[in-house]
C-alpha cells in the first residue's frame, strides 16, 4: 500500500474529499479491523472501506432522523417479507456522487477497488421480483425524500445458494452473514416481545368491561437491526429495520444444573428458528406453521415500534392513521389488520369503531400475483393455533363485513360465500388477501394489465363493492443500481451525450433519441454493447467454464423459474434450432448465446427439472462441433442482485414470454429495456406498456393475449392440436433420452405434462415464438436497425423509474409529501448536548 501524503485535517467522519477517505480508510483498517497491511485480508479491506463510507452515511441518517423528529413527519411504512437489497457499498458510493473518487483513492492505495467490491456477501433477503422492487422503492423513497421505515426480517440465512451438480440445481445455506455486516446497527434498547400461540379468556378490567386477555403459549424478542438507506446525491438516509428473533431468556440456568444441557438452550434455539431463513419449505404442516408465525412476527414487532415512535414524538394514538401510511406488499403482511386491532382494541383499550376506522385509514395493499395459489390462505385449525386472539379478530371484522355485503348486494348469498375472509369450501382456511382487501382503504396492482384482471377476475368482487379503492401502479426500478452502478460504460456515454440528469430524472433519456440517427454516436452505443458483453464472456468462462462468443447474440431469460415464466417454451425453440442445424448444416441460423438463470423453489419439483432440461440441452450443444460455432447455452448458477449487475447490460434480446395474464408486471423486463436490449414477449403485465413507450416496431410480440388465452381454455384446450412437425420431432428427441444419456424416463414428467395438460399454453405458443425468433434474427443482421432500435429502448425508458412508481403512491395513496434534511454538523451536535 502506498502511504498517504500530508494534507491539511479534515473531518474523516464526514468529509467526502479523496484524501479524506484514505485517512478514514486507514483509521478504520488500524481502529476497527485491528490489522496492519502486512496481516489484513481483503475482507478487512472491504470492511474498513464500508465502515469509512458508513460514517459518511451516519452523518446523514442522524440528520434526517432529526428532521423527521422535530417536525413529526407523515411516514411510509412498507411491510414486506422480502428486501433483497444487494450489495450496499457500490450503490452508496453512487449516491453520495464519490464512487470515481474513492475509487481513484483505493487505487492510489495500493489496492484493486473491483476486488474490495466483490467482497461484499450479497443479502439474500429475498426470492426474487417482489424482493428487489421493495429495494427499488425504499431506494426511491430516499431519493424523493419521502420520510420512510422499510419494515422486515433479518433472515440469518436469506434464500438459498443454488450450485449446479450434474445438471440439478441444488441448494447450499446462504451464509451472508459469515463475516458480519457492516451496514447494520443493532438496537436492542428497542426490542419487542411478540406472542404466540396459547388461548385466550374473557374477563372483566377495573371498569366491569368485558374484555378479552390473550394468553400466549409462547413469547419472543424481536430485536430490531437498522440499515440506513441513502438517496441520490441528497441528505437524506431512511431506514430500513429488520427484526431478529431472540429469546427472553436465551440459558436456562435451573435446567442446566439439573443436567439437562440440551433443554438449557432449547429455547433460545426454536425462538431464532424464527429469523432463520427465508421461506421455508412450506410442504409440511411444520413447515406452514413456522411461515405464518414468520409473518406476524415481523407485522406485531413492526406495528409496536411504529407505536413507539408516535410515545417519542408526543402524538395520541389515535393520530395513528396520520402519523403512519402502511402499504402491505403482497399479501405476506395482511395479519398487520388483525394485529392493528388487537393493539389498538385489546392493549389500548379502543373502541371497535374506532379502531377499525383507524386500521383502515392506515393500510394500503399492493397485489402482485394473478396465480391463485399464491393468494395466501390458512387452515383455520393451524391459524388458530398460532394466532387464537387474530382468529377471533378476524371472525368479528368478517361478520360486520358480510352485514354490509348483505345490504349492498341484497339477496345475493353466493357473493357472501365468495367475499368471505373465511374459505368454507371443504377445510376451512383464512384468505389472507380478503382480509387485506377489506382492511385497506386502496387496492392497487402494478401493471395496467394486472390491474385490470384484479378488477375484473381475480378480486371482482372486491372491486364491485368498492371501486374506488382501486387503482394501478406500474412498477419501476431505481437506475442508481441499474443503470448507472452496473452499466458505467453506458452512464459515461449517456453523460457526455445529455449529461447526468436522468439518472434522477429518467424521462431526461428521451434526449438520446435524436441520437438513434447519428452514425457516429450508434457505433460508440455498439462499442459499448460489445465491451460489456466481452466482459460478462470472461465472467462465463470463469464461473461455467463455458467459452462463448461476445459476436454472437446474446438472448437472455433470468428469473425465478416457473412453469408460468416459460423458460421451457425457450429451451424447446433451441431444440429446434439445433434440430435445424443438425438435420441441415447448412440451415441460415444467427448465431446465439442462450443464457438462462433463476432458482426453482426447493420443492418445486417441475421447475427443478426445467433447470436439468437446460443444463442437459447445453451439455449437448456446446460439445458438438458441427452446431458450437452458432449455438451455446448458459446456466449462470446463483442467479442474484450481484449477478444480474453483470448480465443486463451484456444482454441483447430479453425473453419475457410468460403466458399472457399470468405476470403481474415483471421488473426484469424493464432493467433489459433501460440497458438497451430488445424485448420478445407476449402482451403480459408491463411488456404492454413498454411496448407502447418504445414503440412497437422496437418490440418482438408473439403469442395470445390474455382474453384469448381464456377464450381457448374456455373451448377446452388440447395441446395435441397444435402439434406441428417441428414440435413434434423436438418433444421426440427429448423422449428419446438423446439429451439424457439414453435415460427416456428422465424428461416425461415434463413432456407428459405438456402433451395432456400444458397449464402455460407452450404449445399454443410455440410457433408464434418461433416465427418471431425469426424476426429477432432478420432485425440484428442489420446492424443499424438493431443499433437504433436499441437506443430507442433506452431513450424511451423513462416510465419505468421506480421514482415515477413512488411520486404516484405518495401523491394518490400515502399522501405524504417530501421532508428535505439539512446536514447536521459535529457542532450541532455540541449544542444538542448543551441544551
């Protein structure tokens, strides 16, 4: 390392020059690691780097929770199981505008900056697009600086490492945390208990009022964990607080001495059970139970902190629904409406009328899931179990809102049936999205697609009682990440071209489009594609061992696998195309690089072997000489924040070719879009708007549209009809064993399902897919059009900031305007302390 030269002192806690940094730098290797050059790691490194930028953030978290104090601030609080954040440090250095400085400082430090940065354990606090639009959208809040708490659970291990062994994915514990996070600050003097289980009784309190005591049958701590949550290039730094689950006593010493030592310690192990991993395999009852007492955990901890809050700022509870906006991401968090009630009616003694009128003036509820099975639903004899208190809560809101359903729709007894929170078809279950439905006072998908199929199929019903709670937001994603942090190559040319606005003000892209017809400025746009994608081929050939060629073209589909996402219909067309190329060597083929990527659920038995299907079909392909020159095929394992940094601004066709009604919005297609690749897609979810902003000659459409994908199951769909000679010899290869060593049973699970089922339609679809392949190929011969067509996805991006999302949820929904910080200084601080 190169010693830093004498300057004049700064303030390293604050300062943001590069000679400040290498002083922090170094105070925090030496103060905080405790190592000297000679003895540190490069994740000591990482670690006092991240600790020098976290001073930095402190400065402005502090500030900001000083604002939000002294004026009491209207606050967003976003409930969601999931935050999949990302690595932290590159995305903080973006939003304190210092990330080429400090970047400058490492170097002249001696050190690789790229290094430090991939030391960083990613979060893996999530499963996928419901995960990372949260981080989207806390991102966003800091950045409109909109006062905000993102409110969930530090997984101890978030969702799993996925690793390819012998074409199978298999699931490794993801130990994000082996080497502590320096991001978090844990805050214990605000700890909760929350209960569980037990019964409850009636009594009579010291005014002769009839009231409900519930007895737990079991108690945990909920330990919250902070992460300040930087906005770009403002003072503002939000919080996100995930909360840990503790024991109230974690060694019980009478049980020890007794010689029980395993019992001394039993619970403390199944209290952290709690905040052990992200969903766990929900197959079996035990399974079921751990996931709900999961997501009232981190509801009742959260609810109770916000509560506190409102104790230190000095406002009566019953301003609750004034000091808080609540939105509820998915249905994860609905239990947040019983437990509201329960603390307000049961705790603090409200009355129900009251409280109610709070509840529903408090929450708003996000859906993002057209698929029925994933609207959540309970069997009520496990509900009871854990949450005895919540059924009973639940029973009273569901008998006063089948009264006024009763007089709404006068006569009308299958609608009780239908709008009840309690499903009486068979075992009984609570419908976790009715209750969420009747407790919020908006609705609101998140594309104009989904919104419309919420209103009109899946919550009809809801929205012919309440129409007015209905809205849509379409989803966005943050181009700090996106863009601007993954793609710099990209940003640098953007900054020369129309400067750096957009990168806070996306629709500043549409500047570009003139440039589409510029020669020049299309071949520095292709130069760059072409380095990024030299760049993810070295990345491939480190990680898959797989050598391809950055002049092919890249066609990407990473997501989490589903039978809805359609990553077989894509696996089934490179059977084809290689059927092609084998029966005619000759065939006019472009050539291509398929890269896949996504984790099936753990127990998700179709989708794991989609993923063989895959890494099956490469095997093949990318060892025959007479097709490897134009056909390879990528699995990119592990698929996460990290990794998708590295494949958006390489990609060149983005697959979003889900069946048509079945994506609630998607955010992956936008990210592909903003980087400049074309989109093949069916009309699903926000493909329909991005096709309307780019302009549907920059769009692949293929497929049924959601009507007529109802329409043809309607008439009773069979797979066999569409059956062409093509699809055929593909499905006959497979079942041959040609892809698995001669084993003709391994794929027939999956085949037999698309002969005489086919949920998805890939069959119906297949050779509109295949057509618009053909068009894909056509287009990127001509290298200007598909030049110019990609600018234009960029140009043309604007819609799909995150920043748009939340102006439109703060503006129609939480009402809470901007609170703009002013930094405070060390000397504030003296004068706090003097008065």
């Amino acid at each position: 390392m190169k010693p830093v030269e004498n300057e004049p002192y700064e303030d390293e806690r604050t300062a943001l020059t590069k000679e400040a940094f290498k002083r922090a730098f170094l105070d925090n290797l030496f103060y905080v690691q405790g190592k000297f050059p000679a003895l540190a790691t490069q994740n000591d490194y990482y670690q006092a780097l991240a600790c020098a930028v976290r001073d930095r953030l402190l400065q402005r978290w502090i500030s900001t929770a000083a604002a939000y104090t002294k004026q009491g601030s209207r606050t967003v609080a976003y409930f969601s199981a999931e935050f999949l954040m990302g690595p932290h440090l590159g995305n903080n250095l973006i939003n304190l505008g210092i990330y080429a400085q400090v970047r400058e400082a490492i170097a002249e430090l001696g050190l690789d900056f790229d290094t430090l940065l991939r030391q960083e354990e990613e979060p893996g606090l999530g499963n996928g697009g419901l995960g990372r639009l949260a981080a989207c959208f806390i991102d966003s809040l800091a950045t409109l600086e909109i006062p905000s708490l993102g409110y969930g659970i530090r997984y101890e291990f978030g969702i799993f490492h996925q690793e390819i062994v012998d074409g199978w994915q298999m699931e490794r514990t993801d130990k994000w945390l082996r080497f502590g996070n320096p991001w978090e600050i844990l805050r214990p003097e605000w700890a909760v208990e929350v209960r569980l289980g037990g019964h409850t009784e009636q009594y009579r309190d010291e005014h002769e009022r009839l009231r409900i005591r519930w007895v737990p049958g079991k108690v945990v701590v909920g330990v919250p964990y902070d992460t300040p949550i930087l906005g770009y290039r403002n003072n503002t730094a939000n919080t996100l607080r995930l909360w840990k689950a503790e024991a109230p006593e974690s060694f019980d010493f009478s049980t020890f001495n007794r010689g029980d030592y395993g019992g001394a310690v039993r619970q403390k192990v199944w209290s952290e059970t709690l905040s052990k991993v992200l969903y766990p395999n929900d197959e079996q009852i035990q399974g079921k139970t751990l996931r709900l007492e999961q997501q009232y955990f981190f509801v009742s901890a959260s609810l109770q902190d916000m509560m506190r809050i409102m104790r230190v700022q000095k406002l009566p509870l019953e301003r609750f629904h004034e000091k808080f906006a609540v939105q509820l991401n998915d249905t994860h968090p609905a239990i947040a409406v019983a437990e509201l009630m329960r603390l307000l009616v049961d705790e603090h003694v409200l009355p129900w009328e009251q409280a109610w009128d709070i509840t529903c003036k408090t929450f708003s509820y996000t859906n993002h899931t057209l698929l029925p099975e994933a609207l959540e639903c309970w069997p009520l004899e496990l509900f009871k179990s854990v949450l005895p208190r919540h059924l009973d809560i639940i029973y009273e809101i569901n008998a006063r809102f089948l009264d006024e359903v009763r007089i709404r729709f006068y006569g009308d007894e299958s609608r009780l049936v239908r709008l009840s929170l309690i499903d009486e078809n068979g075992e009984r279950y609570v419908r976790m999205a009715h209750l969420a439905c009747v407790g919020s006072h908006t609705i609101n998908g998140v594309a104009e697609l989904h919104s419309e199929l919420l209103k009109h199929d899946v919550l009809k019903d809801f929205y012919e009682m309440w129409p007015h709670k209905f809205s849509n937001k379409t989803n966005g994603v943050t181009p700090r990440r996106w863009m601007a942090l993954s793609n710099p190559r990209l940003t640098n040319l953007l900054g020369d071209a129309i400067g750096d606005a957009w990168i806070k003000n996306l629709d500043e892209l549409i500047e570009l489009e003139p440039l589409a017809d510029d020669a020049a400025f299309r071949q520095r746009w292709r130069e760059i594609k072409h380095a990024n994608k030299v760049e993810f081929a070295a990345f491939v050939k480190e990680r898959n061992g797989i050598a391809i060629d950055p002049q092919s073209l890249f066609d990407v589909q990473v997501k989490r696998i589903h039978e809805y996402k359609r990553q077989h219909l894509n696996i089934l067309h490179v059977i084809a195309l290689y059927h092609r190329l084998r029966s005619d060597p000759n065939a006019d083929i472009q050539p291509r690089t398929f890269i896949f990527g996504g984790k099936a659920a753990p127990a998700y038995h179709l989708a794991k072997l989609i993923i063989k299907l895959i890494n099956s079909v490469a095997d093949v392909v990318n060892r025959d000489p007479a097709v490897n020159d134009r056909l390879k095929v990528v699995f990119l394992p592990n698929f996460n924040v990290t990794n998708g940094q590295r494949v958006y601004p390489a990609a060149e066709l983005s697959e979003q070719i889900s069946t048509a009604g079945k994506e609630a919005s998607g955010t992956g297609n936008m990210k592909f879009s903003m980087n400049g690749a074309l989109t093949i897609g069916t009309m699903d979810g926000a493909n329909i708007e991005i096709r309307q902003e780019v302009g549907a000659e920059n769009f692949f459409l293929f497929g049924l549209t959601a009507e007529q994908v109802a329409q043809t199951k309607a008439r009773g769909y069979r797979p066999l009809d569409h059956m062409t000679p093509e699809l055929q010899e593909v499905i006959s290869l497979i079942n041959s064993g040609f892809f698995s060593r001669g084993d003709t049973e391994l794929f027939r699970a999956l085949t037999d399902g698309l002969l005489w089922h086919d949920p998805y339609l890939v069959f119906a679809d297949f050779e509109s897919y295949s057509e618009c392949q053909l068009q894909v190929s056509k287009a990127y011969r001509d290298v200007d059009r598909w030049t110019r067509m990609s600018i234009l996805n960029t140009a043309r991006s604007g819609k799909f900031s995150s920043d748009r999302t939340i102006r439109e949820y703060g503006a129609d929904i939480w009402r809470a305007p901007s609170v703009p910080v002013r930094l405070l200084s060390q000397q504030d601080v003296k004068v706090g302390f003097m008065q």
